[in-house]
C-alpha cells in the first residue's frame, strides 16, 4: 500500500492566509490627489490669467489717458474722469489726487459751451499722470 499524498501530516507548512486587498483603497487614493492637483493647477491658471487680463485694462486705460486730445475740453475732461477712475483706489494719495483733478475738470463737464482746460488743470492732469504705477 503506498500512502498518498494527502494523507502525510504537514508540520512545518503552515495554512494559506487570506491577504488584505487594499487596491481600491489605494485607486482611491490616486484618483483624490490627482483631482486636487488638477483642481490646484486650474485654479492657479485661472488666477494668472485673470490677473494678466486686469492688467492689459490698466495698461489700455492708462495709455488712452496719457494720449487725450485736448482740442475738445469738454470730451477730453469727460474722458480723463473716465479713465482716470480706474487708479483712483491704488492708494489714498492718488485718490486725493483724482478728486482734486475732477474739481478743476467740473468747470468743463456740465456746459453747452466751454472754454480750452487751463494750465493749472493740466499741471493736477500732469501730475496724476505722474503718480500712476502701471
């Protein structure tokens, strides 16, 4: 009689383990760090561009004040209002600075008929040119 296999006592051979499957944990894992980065990296990009985007504004605005006709007073002081109000907030200085501005232009605002802007408007027009940082 020849003894089968099954039949030997193993000692030294211990039973199967069942191993924790822990891949979904760790897909898991992946896939939160990879949306966070790309949610990072969007909003990172998104900012730039904003950024980038509020500065060509106070480039264009600054440059259209820098090149305001003075031939029409009454369209030019119209205009320095408008773009000037762009840098007013910058700092307080320069927002002194615009208010005093705008009260030497109300003279050329609000009347059918005006007369050229002086050259103590264009000295305050000058000089809030001056304070302006791009």
């Amino acid at each position: 009689m020849t003894p089968s296999s099954y039949d030997i006592p193993l000692h030294d051979i211990k039973p199967l383990m069942e191993v924790p499957d822990s891949s979904f944990g760790f897909l898991m894992v992946v896939v939160t760090v990879s949306i966070l980065l790309l949610a990072g990296l969007s909003y990172v990009l998104y900012t730039h561009f904003q950024n980038k985007k509020k500065l060509t504004i106070r480039k264009e605005h600054f440059t259209s004040l820098k090149n305001i006709n003075f031939s029409n007073p009454k369209e030019a002081s119209y205009q320095i209002t408008y773009y000037g109000r762009t840098f007013s907030n910058d700092s307080e200085r320069l927002h002194e600075a615009y208010h005093n501005l705008l009260e030497y232009l109300e003279a050329y605002k609000y009347k059918k008929s005006v007369e050229q802007i002086n050259d103590e408007s264009r000295s305050y027009y000058k000089i809030y040119l001056e304070m302006i940082d791009v």
